[in-house]
C-alpha cells in the first residue's frame, strides 16, 4: 500500500499515515482478507503444479466453505 500511495507522489509522512490508518480500519482489513483468499484460491484452483497431498493446510483454508 506505502508504494502505491508513493507512487503517485504523496509523501512519506502522509503515507504513513495512511498505511497506520488503513491497518486500524476492520472493515477495510476484512475487505483485503477477502481478496487475498479469492486471489489464492483462484491461483491453486488454475495450477496444475499444486497438489493436495503434498499442501494439505493450503488445500484446506482455501477450499473451506
């Protein structure tokens, strides 16, 4: 989050309190769960490299209901 609010020029000061503010916000914290979990799950869902057996906790979370 600091690179992208950096990148289009904002401050270091600025951007860190944007980072501290975003990391206190539960519904924005739950929001990025989400993605992360969709965004994994997608990932093993298309790689045919990823084997069950070998990551059973991965194949657990995210592929729990």
């Amino acid at each position: 989050m600091r690179q992208a609010i950096e990148a289009v020029g904002v401050s270091s000061p600025l951007a860190d309190r944007a980072v501290a503010d975003a990391g206190a916000d539960p519904s924005l914290l739950e929001a990025y769960k989400q993605q992360e979990k969709t965004a994994v799950k997608s990932n093993i869902k298309d790689n045919e490299d990823f084997s069950p057996n070998r990551f059973p906790n991965a194949h657990n979370v995210y592929n729990s209901k």
